[in-house]
C-alpha cells in the first residue's frame, strides 16, 4: 500500500511539475507571484512580460495573403497558396510574411499555410468556421470575393488567399500547430485567437487592431500582439520584453476617427480603455486624435508624461518617437499595430528597455522600490540570451 501511495505522488509531483515547465516556457507570471497583487491595489503594471519560445523545427500555421504571396500588390502572385516554403527567402518579404521569415531563418520551423476554408454569410455576416464546422469566427466581407476567396454561391464562399486568425482554426487543430501568425484587425479575428489559445495553440497577431479583446484571456496558449522576435538557442522567443507602468503616472494613447488606412491608430485607446474596463481600474490617459506618431509625442512633452501607447509605421514617425526615447531613459513606448512595419519594429531592438508591444496578459504588481521591479524585468530579458 505504501509502494502504491508513493508511487501515486510521484506521479502527480511529477505532473505537477511538467506543467510548471511548461507554464514557465510560455509564460513570465511565476516570476511575479512574490510581488503580484489584484488589479485594484496595484501601483505597476507590467506589459511585454508574456512571451513564446519557438521549437526549432515547431509547425507553424500562417494566413496565405502577405506571407505565401499577395496578390493586392502582385507579389508571388505565380505561387500555389498550399505552397510549403523550404526557404524564407520565398515568402512575402513584409508584414507577416517578413515576421514568419525569421522564424523559419532562427528556428527552422515549418510553415503550413491555411487555405480552401469555407466560409458562410449567416443572417448578412461572414463567419469562419471552427474545427467542427460551426462558423462562428466574424469575417470581413471584403475577404468574402476576389482576390481572396471565390464565391460559391451567395452564401457560401472558398477562402483560397486567407487572411485573419478568424480562417485559420480548422488547418491549426487539424495540424497541431504550436503557433498561427495571421491578422488580428477584427474582433471575430480575437476571437478565433482566444479559441485556439485555449486549446494550447499560441497565436501572434502581428497587426493587432482587435487584440485588446483577448485581455483577461486565461488559458494554456500564449497570445501576442506586435512584438520582437529573436534567435535563442533553443530556436527563437517572441516577446519577453517588458516596460512597467505606475498606475498613476500619465499615459498619452494615440486613436483617431479616420478611416482606412488609418484607422488602425485607434489600436493604442482601444487598449488602454478596455485595460481599465476588464480589470475595473481607473488609470490616467490622455487621449489624443492623431494618424501620426508626431502629435502624440508632442502631447507628451506638453505633458510631461513619460508612457506613450502609439502606432509607429513611417520612418517620420520612428523619428519623432525615437527621438523622444533618447531624451530621458525613463520615457517608454508601448507600440501597438507597429510591428508590421519596419520603422516600428526596428524600435523594439533600438530601445529594448523602454519600448515593447500589446500584451494582452498584463501583470499587476504591489508597490515596491522600483529598483527591485527593475530586477525582475532583467530576469525576463535575460531569457533572449539563453
């Protein structure tokens, strides 16, 4: 009987700790739990913390449009959208297709793009369906004709050029898939992120319009908004480049009311006002109406705020921003719908600790000196060097 109980222990200490390893590959929250409190009475926020540890040789779902070719801008137009790629050097060489790319050069992984995905119109709204066959996943209807998908009738279309998290859940389950990277500009797209994150699969939305809705998300699966990739050792790590915040301090946040193709600068407010929304806090946040980076850091010299939630996608807006950073080391940038692009991305390995992307597992933390905060942030970005 003994034997049995002992054995019975043994078997649940070590269960006990293959998820501990695994929580701790994929997530920074164990690091905090000494100094992590309840939203409501904590004097920092840490973003950027969470990250992704990509396998060498770990399968990869991605969307077809901007990654296999891109039809819109006539690029591998000549290409089979089921194409696998043996080289990073055949696929699209910006947005997602630049950021699968790397991890194909760091981490040798394979790449299976999602394509011939039924989707259905449902009372006048796409959907994309789940594993099952129920369409559940909101889908823009400029993705319902040409030059992504091809009608069957009219409720009924062939997905061929996928584009959004919301197309890519059947081949991710089908496929195991350890990461999808596609687009996240819509809600249903957070959606389908958060139903394959709950099954264990992560997901990096590299435009991440609607990833604000992810937050509060719990669950087995990491999922990450614009952030940096680098090679490690082991293959590659997405994230784990985090910035505090004091819940007092002032944050300048960037939206405006101007559509396309700027409507994608509203990412910043989206943000910050459902961060307080999800987690009933109240924080201060300024929030200014501008398509550019310019008028937000003009806010904050105005200010004197030193945190600023900002889109970065033109060289003159990584000159405004980039300028602002070197001014004073405590000026930090959370950059959102940015890493798409290459002046925004470049920010990230320019200023390592000041700037970092959307993440939607945000860490509350107890007041303590802020010399020991900095330490458990060192911790985190240690891991690029393992």
């Amino acid at each position: 009987m003994k034997k049995i109980i002992a054995f019975v222990i043994l078997i649940i200490a070590g269960s006990l700790l293959a998820f501990s390893f695994f929580t701790s590959k994929n997530t920074s929250k164990s690091l905090f739990e000494d100094i992590e409190t309840d939203p409501a009475h904590a004097s920092y926020i840490i973003l950027g913390a969470s990250y992704i540890k990509v396998p060498k040789g770990a399968t990869v779902v991605t969307q077809v449009d901007r990654v296999i070719r891109d039809k819109s801008s006539r690029y591998n137009v000549n290409v089979p959208p089921n194409h696998i790629p043996k080289s990073p050097k055949e696929l699209v060489p910006w947005m997602e297709g630049a950021r699968v790319a790397e991890l194909m050069k760091y981490a040798n992984v394979k790449v299976i793009p999602a394509t011939g995905v039924v989707i259905k119109k449902i009372n006048g709204t796409w959907y994309g369906p789940d594993e099952k066959g129920n369409y559940i996943f909101e889908v823009d209807p400029s993705k319902a004709g040409p030059p992504f998908s091809k009608k069957i009738n009219e409720n009924t279309a062939i997905e061929i050029d996928t584009h959004g998290m919301n197309v890519m859940v059947p081949t991710a389950i089908k496929e195991h898939a350890f990461l999808v990277i596609a687009c996240g500009d819509l809600i249903g797209k957070a959606k389908a992120e958060m139903y394959m994150a709950k099954r264990g699969i992560n997901c990096y939305a590299v435009c991440d319009r609607y990833t604000p809705y992810c937050l509060g998300y719990q669950g087995p699966g990491v999922i990450l908004g614009g952030a940096p990739i680098r090679p490690i050792k082991e293959g590659a790590i997405i994230g784990a480049q985090p910035v505090y915040i004091n819940t007092k301090e002032l944050i300048v946040a960037q939206t405006t009311h101007v559509a396309y193709p700027y409507q994608y600068c509203d990412t910043p407010a989206r943000f910050f006002n459902m961060l307080q929304k999800k987690y009933g806090i109240k924080l201060n946040v300024k929030i200014v109406d501008s398509t550019n980076a310019v008028k937000v850091v003009e806010e904050a010299e105005k200010t004197g705020a030193n945190v600023i939630g900002v889109r970065v996608v033109t060289y003159q807006d990584k000159k405004a921003v980039e300028k602002w950073l070197k001014e004073n080391p405590n000026h930090r940038a959370i950059l959102f719908h940015s890493a798409a692009y290459e002046p925004g991305y470049k920010l990230f390995f320019e200023f390592p600790q000041q700037v970092t992307g959307q993440d939607p597992r945000p860490i509350f933390v107890k007041d303590i000196p802020i010399e020991e905060l900095q330490k458990k942030l060192e911790e985190i970005r240690k891991l690029w060097t393992t």
